[in-house]
C-alpha cells in the first residue's frame, strides 16, 4: 500500500505546526503542569509569538479582543484546573458576543482522569454552556483533525469560541502528521445562502416602507457587511441605528445614523423603533437591552424583516414577518441587486424624516457644560476630537461604557471594542492589549472606571512586558457608577456597597508598573491631558480623571419597561 | 403542548450532556429522555417528549439543530407517527392476586416476564397513556415497583428520519 511519508511528531508539536499552519500570529497565555510540553514546543520556533498575561482571564479577553479587531481567530492557551477556571470569564464574554476563537487548555494524563487528580477540573463540562463546541483529545490520532475542526467551527456560521482539552499524555505522544486543508462534517453545516422567496419579500416590503428602520446588530460587524449596509442605507434614504455590539457598522458622523438605540439609546433610536412601520434587523437579536419588554415593543404594527446567519436569533423575543437565515453581505447584495430604489414612497419617507428630526431636536444626550467638576462626558468627546475618531476604544463595563458608546462617533467597524452580552468588568485592558498587538500602529484606548480596572489591573505589567501603549481613560467616580444610578433610581438612595473606598492612587500605580500616570481634576485640564498623552506613541499612560459623583446615564429605558419608556435628562 | 421531538446525534461522549445541558439552561421542560445507538453504530437516535407554546417547540428544535453534533431534529408531533414506551413492573402475586394479576396484565396485553412465590414481573409496551392505565387499573398497594423507559417515537409510512 503506498502511503505519503509523513513526518512523526510529538502531540505538543502537533498542536504548535496546527497553529502555525493556521496562520497564528499571536498565542495569549500562561504555562503550568500540563501544557509544559506545549510551551516547549513554543520555546523551539518563532512564528507563533507567545504573550504572557498575568492572569487566565486577561488571556482569554485579549485573544478575544485580538479577534474583535482584526478579524482574525484569537487563542489563547491555559494550563489545566485553574488554569481554565480563570479563563471562562473570558470564554463566556467571548461567547455572548460570537467571536470566533480557539482555546487550547491542558489536562491532567488521560489515566488520571476522573481521580481528582492535581489541577484536574471537567474543562469540557465547565465550559459546554459557554462556548460553540469543545472537545477532550483522548487519541493522538485525532490532534491534528481536532484542531482543524476547532477553527472551522470558530470561523464558519455563527461564530464563537471553541474549546481544545488536551491531555498532558497526548502532547508527549508521538503519530504521524498531516493536517488537513479542510473537514467536512456531517453534523455541521450553517446555511449561508439567504432564501430566494424571502428576499423577494423583503425588498417588497422595503420598496414599500412609509416609516422605514434600519436596525443593525454586531453581525454586521463579524460578517464585514458594513459596506453592503452602507450601500443599502444610502440608496434607500432610510434612518438607521446601531445596537452596542453594532457600532461602526454603519458610519456614526452620517446624517441617516440616528445613535445607539436602547436602554441607554438615544430618544430618537428608540422613538423610530416603536413608531416604524417596516423594520429590517440585521444581525442583531432583539435582546431585553435593545426592546425591552417585547410586549410593549409588539404594541405597534410594523412588518420585520429579519437576516441573521442563526436561525435560533430568528423569532426568539420578537415574532418577524420575514426571516432570512444566511451571511448578510451576500443577502443584502443581493437585496441590493433587486430592490428599485424609484419605488420607495418619497413623500412618505420625508414626513418620517421630519417627524424623526422633531425627535432629534430633544438633544437627549445633553449635558451640563459649565460644570465645574469634570463630566465624563466632556471626556470622551475630548477623547473623540482629539483622536480624529479614528482610535480602537475598548471599553470596560458601566456608565463609561454606555457614555463611550454615546459620545464617540465609530465611522469605521472594529474600532469599537466592548463586552455587549455579558457586561464583563475587567475586559477593558487586557482587549487593548490584544487589539493594539493585531493593530500596531493604531491608537488605542481603554475607556474605563476606576471600579473596573481594578478587576484585570495585573495586565499592566504584561503591557509593559511587550511595549503595549495603549492609552487608560479612567473615569474616576469613585462609584461602581452604574450600580449607584440604579441605586437612585430604583432603590431608594440606598448606595449599597457601591462605593468604591480606599482606592489606590492610579498615578503611582503605574508608575509601580513602569508606565506614566496623570490626575486629571479640571475641566479645563482635560483637552491638554489628552493632548499631550496622544503625542506619546510609544508609552502606556494612565489618565485618572476625577469625574462628577453624581452623572446619570440618560435616556434610560429602566429594566422591564418599553422601548420609549425613556427616562430623560433633568438637562432637557 | 405536549411535542415528541426525535434527535439524530453523532454517537460521542459528551453528546447527550449537550442535549440535556441545552434543556435545563434554556428552561424547557424534560418529560422523558430516551437514547439509543441506530443502526448505524456512529449515530444515536434520541427521542425528547417535551411540553410547550409553539414559539417555545420552534427554539427548542432551532437550538437543538446548532448544536455541532446534531445531525438532524424532527417534531414528530407536527405529523402522524407512533410512539411506544416500555414498562417493567413488579406487583404483589400471592396466591391470593395471582389469577386476578395474570388477566389484568393479559387485557393489557402485558406479559410476565418473572415470576416468584409472592410476586410477578410485568412487561409491557404501547403508548404512555396506556401504561398510565393499566397502573391506574391495578389495586395500588399491589404496585411495588415500576420502571419506564419514556416514549420512543417514529413517523409513519414514508416518514424517515435518516441522514
């Protein structure tokens, strides 16, 4: 029988020619027990480029964040037992908001499976809610095709991460090596090619639409249809918003862009969601932060159309007239192909858009100028003016976050990095890292409160490790800002462990850490802070700008209550 | 309502915790849970009778079928087809019940299938609702034990679940 000759490799070298074949650039990650073979492997060669976190769950957001702002598969590699632990926060950040991702974890020998060996955990029980897939490699044999699998399953349909447990035993295995070009699986086939009859529909609907809406979600995003929905936009006149996940997937500075939409979205969004009467969703999900409560939301008679590559997205809160399940740049090029852009009701459209500049004339993200505190507010539009828009934001959980979304205009996608699905505090820093490391010569910075960082603070030291200069705007309310507005809204006053007390002086703290720190308590501080910090290519600084106690995050649709059920601004 | 949903699943380790992890984190209901290799040795067939508003049956089948390693998902409730459940119960058969036991389990069409001094094992098989009969039938405190298999389902004629 003739056969190829193959080269005969260890396991743990098997894993390193997998990445390697795949094209991985950069491997997050921390060494232990069982992934020693794995890291002598990386030790031996240069194409994979290994960065050291200080912290499991760093890894994972980094790897993440890598993703996020590239398009590239991130991956990150932990040891067994801890190891993994830590990194689920990651992996279940990285799941909520579908970026595709491979996560090599180590495990004890495959015989000490299931004795509650050393640094043993059930990694593929532990994160089966969390990720796409996983897999336990028990046979050497299927490495290199596990693998292969591991990043089609990330890549393809709705992606996500994918988990890869890999015994201590099979890395110091020894089998031939061959990795495939590509696997086919019975079991794993996503639709791509949205439904002729239904895209037919939907540019009816569009063709005919009085009160049109286009709501566009991070599948625009991860599906690089930005583009397309530009094009769409543009060509039917039509008003559009981005969800959180969605921002820079149609340009924030364009005059059809109404804002975010949401619980923390402008009036105008929120208005034209309710009162339309044809939407089309487009990557995105309906979740309770965008519509609130459904049924307020089915109140109003409108048509929906509906593209997502994930039929379970598909009337799950919200029953839609017209699904279409594919990869939305090829639907709605194809939408583009077909819809005749002399049928849309003209007249129509104009007293829609005069109605939804009333509402645009509210002003509803208005807010006190002539404070004498700093409003975090005026920061992030400083942030916005002085990087020419044009930065990665990366952004941790919070009032900082929703006020980064609000205030800096992404024109681009992937510029706008943040955890939309899980609300992961620590995410900010170690998703700069990863962002700036897949795109070295952009500027990137962390928007954050001093409640967050806290929470993945170590990553200043893997910053410094490798020339990271990502640039810290640390909205400093000495609050956990967006638990205390709650607090005050719903709960009575009643401030409830939200204080963050016996903070650190973040100056000195980064100091400690080797990079610069600045104390920013002055308005008029702010621009020549930010100034002066941007002209620093080459270092990491820390902003710790003081900013007002008592800022709210408005509109606000509170928990539970409907789309326009808006709670304003005292300002307006 | 009450759905039977038949699951075609790669035969692997780890696979039915997927299915059931899927049931109990989602919040849909569990009545029973059967599961089987089919003929062919790389896949198992698995039947879920589960309950629901059609909006709930609609994510469930939707779910199920993104998992990776489900192959194919049929309601056959939206359908004819045939649904058949196991029971082994063991009653009290002195020489008292014995005669009055053997024809119970005979109207039913069940078979004994064991047999002891004071006790007898009963096989029988037909829809859920007949088993709940024939327990429902029985003098209760014969009843001392009872074991079900839950409901394995099939279309009929040219209905075929196969890849």
């Amino acid at each position: 029988m003739d056969r190829i000759k193959t080269e005969e490799l260890s396991g743990a070298e098997i894993v390193v020619r997998c990445l390697q074949a795949e094209g991985v650039e950069y491997v997050f990650g921390y060494p232990g027990g069982a992934v020693l073979w794995i890291y002598d492997e990386l030790f031996k060669q240069d194409k994979v480029r290994h960065v050291l976190v200080r912290h499991e769950q760093g890894a994972a957001h980094a790897a993440d964040a890598y993703s996020r702002s590239s398009e590239k598969v991130g991956v990150c590699l932990v040891t067994s037992g801890p190891g993994l632990t830590n990194a689920v926060t990651g992996i279940a950040t990285a799941y909520m908001d579908s970026i595709p991702m491979v996560i090599i974890s180590g495990q004890v020998p495959t015989h000490a499976i299931g004795e509650d060996a050393f640094q043993e955990c059930d990694a593929v029980g532990i994160t089966r809610p969390c990720v796409k897939h996983n897999f336990l490699v028990k046979d050497i044999r299927d490495l290199a095709v596990t693998m292969k699998k591991a990043f089609h399953i990330a890549t393809t349909g709705r992606p996500g991460p994918v988990l890869v447990d890999i015994p201590k035993d099979i890395t110091a295995q020894r089998h031939e090596f061959l990795y495939p070009d590509s696997v086919t699986m019975r079991s794993y086939n996503p639709v791509t090619k949205g439904h002729a009859g239904q895209i037919k529909k939907a540019v009816a609907l569009l063709q005919e639409a009085k009160r049109p809406m286009v709501y566009a979600g991070g599948g625009v995003i991860l599906s690089n249809a930005s583009a397309q929905l530009r094009e769409l936009v543009k060509a039917m006149g039509f008003p559009c918003t981005n969800t959180l996940m969605g921002l820079g997937g149609y340009p924030g500075t364009d005059a059809q862009f109404l804002g975010m939409l949401g619980m923390h979205g402008t009036y105008e969004a929120n208005m034209a969601m309710q009162h339309c009467d044809v939407l089309i969703a487009i990557g995105a999900r309906f979740d309770d932060r965008v519509i609130g409560d459904p049924k307020h939301f089915a109140q109003n008679l409108r048509k929906i159309i509906h593209i997502d590559i994930d039929p379970s997205s598909i009337s799950k809160r919200v029953k839609v007239d017209v699904p279409i399940v594919g990869n939305i740049p090829d639907v709605l090029k194809e939408i583009l192909k077909q819809v005749d852009v002399q049928k849309a009701d003209q007249p129509a459209l104009k007293a829609w858009w005069k109605q939804i500049d009333e509402w645009r004339g509210k002003d509803c993200l208005k807010y006190d100028r002539k404070s004498k505190i700093i409003k975090p507010q005026y920061v992030l539009e400083k942030l916005y003016e002085i990087t020419g828009g044009d930065a990665i934001i990366t952004s941790d959980v919070g009032q900082h976050q929703m006020w980064a979304a609000q205030f800096y205009k992404f024109d681009q996608p992937r510029r706008w990095i943040n955890s939309g699905g899980l609300g992961t505090m620590g995410f900010g820093l170690p998703a700069a890292m990863g962002a700036q490391l897949a795109n070295p010569g952009a500027t990137v910075a962390c928007v954050t409160g001093e409640s967050s960082i806290q929470m993945c603070l170590q990553e200043l030291s893997t910053c410094k490790q490798y020339r990271i200069p990502v640039k810290i705007i640390n909205l400093n309310n000495r609050y956990m800002g967006m638990v205390r507005q709650w607090q005050q809204f719903f709960h009575g006053n009643r401030y409830s462990e939200s204080y963050m007390d016996a903070l650190p002086d973040f100056v000195k703290l980064a100091e400690g850490y080797g990079h610069s720190g600045l104390l920013i308590d002055k308005p008029e501080d702010v621009e020549p802070a930010l100034r002066e910090t941007f002209k620093r290519k080459k270092d990491l600084v820390f902003l710790d700008f003081l900013t007002d106690q008592t800022e709210n995050v408005y509109p606000m649709i509170p928990g539970g209550k409907g789309i326009t059920e808006m709670i304003l601004s005292e300002e307006l | 309502m009450r759905h039977v949903v038949s699951i075609l699943v790669e035969n692997e380790a780890g696979a039915l915790s997927r299915i059931s992890g899927l049931f109990s984190a989602r919040g849909y209901n569990i009545e029973s849970l059967t599961v089987a290799p089919t003929e062919d040795a790389s896949m198992s067939r698995m039947t879920v009778v589960t309950s629901g508003s059609d909006e709930v049956i609609e994510q469930i089948t939707k779910q199920l079928n993104k998992l990776v390693e489900v192959v194919k998902v049929v309601d056959l409730s939206e359908a004819e087809h045939i649904e058949r459940e196991l029971m082994l119960i063991k009653v009290r058969a002195g020489t008292k019940e014995r005669e009055d036991m053997k024809r119970m389990a005979d109207i039913f069409r069940g078979r004994v299938v064991d047999v002891s001094d004071n006790t007898y094992t009963i096989e029988l098989t037909g829809h859920g609702a007949k088993l709940d009969a024939f327990i429902q039938a029985l003098d209760q405190s014969a009843i001392l034990e009872t074991v079900r298999t839950g409901a394995s389902g099939i279309g009929r004629g040219n209905r075929i679940l196969k890849v």
